[in-house]
C-alpha cells in the first residue's frame, strides 16, 4: 500500500514569491554598490532594472502557480479512442444488441435511447432527472447527423408509455425502425457528446466541490484517473470518467437527491481511497459504496435493488482486466 499522493493546492504559496523578492533586492543591493558609475547614475539603473525584474520574475511566478492550480485541461480522444469507449458504454447499457437502442424499462416514467440509454421525457409525465435525449440529439445535428423528419430536440417521446412503447417495439413500427436506425448510425457522435458533457461539467463539480471544500481532493481524483505518470490521457481512466457521468450523472443537480445525499461523479471522486495504489479500483469501490446506498434511500416504489447486480457488475469493468 503506498501512502496518500501530494494533492494539488486550491492556492499558490506565499513563499515563493518572498523568495523572489528578496532575491532581486539582493541583485540591487550588489548593483548599488559598483564604483564604476557616478552614485545619481547607478540609483536610476538599479531602480528601474530592480523594478523591471521584480515584474518579471513576479509574473513568472504567478503564471507558474495559476498552472499547477488550474483543473485538468479539457479532454481530447481521436475518433478510434472515441468510438472504443463508445463500444464499451454499449455494452454496459445495453450489451451491445442493436435492439436495446430504444429501450424502456418497465417501472420507470421514460424511455432510454441511444448508445448511454439518454433519458428521453413523455409531454406529461417530466420528471427531475436532467433529460440527455434533446441536448444529445441536438449535438448530433450540429455535427452534421441528419434525423428522421419528425424528430428534433423539442419533440417529447413520441411513446407515452411503456405499454405504448412495448406495442410500438412488437410491431416494428415507422417511428421505432427510423429511430433505432439513426441511433445506430450515430453512436460515435453520440460518443462525442458525452465527452463534450464531461468537459462541460467538469468545471461546475470542481467549483461545487471547493464551495464545500473538497475542491483538492476532487481533482487530485480526476487528475489520477485522467492522466498517466508521463502526462498523457489515459484511456481507461477517460472510459470510467465518461461512464459513470452519463450513467449516474454529476452528483452536484440539488434535484437529484434522496434524503439529501446524490450518486454522481462528484460523491464517487469525494470517497475514493487515497491509499489504493490503483486509482481504476479506488473508484469502483467508491462507486459501489455510492450506489448501494442510493438503493437503500431511494423510494421503495422505485425499485433500485433490482438494478444492484447490474450496478455493481458495471463498476468491475472499471478496473477488472
């Protein structure tokens, strides 16, 4: 077991810039007392060439420490690194079989389409689960996917029910064949889009997360996730932070409670143990600690302890080989 790794600070040290400071006060001090020049002379140089390299050598200095203080840059994947994550999301959701790409669980209010089962609202049953279908779809149209005639970002589900749905899925009908069609032919957009989701929500969790101050601890986890030791992405690492956000969500939505307490990416990178050397295991530890309590304060009528196996078999990929 190794010990806790340095967590990034939140603010730059004071020191540094006090080490700065007395360092060129020393380099004027030495300066001032050259005999080459008249005295008048030598106190204008060295008062504008000690101002000038305190100003330089400050504004190295804050450069530097606003660097190592930023969150982790923005996640960038070529389109084979995309679409194997996208494979991988499938077969998590819907183990890959073309038919589960509209799909509807029985007990739930709404139906789950694509690659990440996007939650996708009747008209008259909207509920407070962030609604992924309209912001997905209307990404893929701005990247050039082409859906069918009758479907935009401000169509609601066109079945209203599970019952309507599972008569739609029975008989194979126009709507259900052109939408399993252009979800099946957009996955690795679909892919992109949860990535740009967790670029675009990274920086609101790192924000909630120093507002209730586990702003360290929270990118210390993602950066050990998201990078290797050399600096570059990780992929694994890349596939369990876009997973769990697309399937669980950020964690920092005050409507996606039960008795206070949330299941996203925010609670799982908060609980992940620092004395785990593999950060891949640290989290589906995590993640499953998460979700068993979330079936435990859900509602009974929800149901959620018969998602558990799934749950938990979900979070072995994290980290199984």
């Amino acid at each position: 077991m190794r010990s806790e790794e340095p967590v990034f600070s939140d603010q730059p040290s004071g020191n540094g810039k006090e080490f700065f400071v007395q360092t060129i006060d020393s380099v004027a001090c030495r300066r001032r007392r050259s005999p080459t020049l008249p005295i008048r002379r030598i106190r204008f140089l060295d008062t504008r060439y000690s101002l000038l390299v305190k100003k330089s050598l400050l504004a190295l200095f804050l450069l530097f420490s606003s660097f190592v203080s930023l969150p982790a840059s923005e996640l960038k994947l070529s389109d084979a690194q995309a679409n194997r994550i996208a494979q991988k999301i499938w077969l998590n959701e819907g183990s890959g079989q073309k038919r589960k790409l509209v799909w509807w669980n029985k007990g739930e209010e709404f139906a789950s389409c694509g690659i990440g089962h996007f939650i996708w609202y009747t008209k008259e049953k909207p509920m407070w689960f962030w609604e992924a279908f309209p912001p997905m779809l209307e990404f893929l149209i701005r990247h050039g996917a082409k859906p069918p005639r009758w479907l935009t970002p401000r169509t609601h589900c066109v079945w209203n029910s599970y019952e309507e749905w599972r008569e739609a899925k029975r008989k194979n009908t126009k709507k259900m064949r052109e939408l399993t069609e252009f979800l099946d032919r957009t996955k690795g957009l679909q892919a992109r889009f949860m990535l740009h989701r967790l670029n675009a929500s990274y920086p609101r969790i790192l924000e909630y997360a120093r507002a209730h101050g586990q702003g360290k601890i929270v990118d210390h986890n993602y950066r050990r996730l998201l990078y290797r030791k050399d600096g570059s992405i990780d992929p694994r690492g890349a596939y369990i932070l876009i997973d769990y956000i697309n399937f669980k969500g950020d964690g920092i939505n005050a409507g996606e409670r039960y008795q206070g307490k949330g299941w996203g990416l925010y609670q799982v990178l908060t609980r992940m143990d620092p004395k785990d050397p593999d950060p891949y295991h640290a989290f589906a530890v995590a993640g499953k600690r998460v979700l068993d309590r979330l079936t435990r304060i859900a509602p009974p009528e929800r149901r959620l302890w018969r998602f558990k196996k799934g749950w938990f078999n979900r979070m072995d990929t994290y980290w199984k080989r």
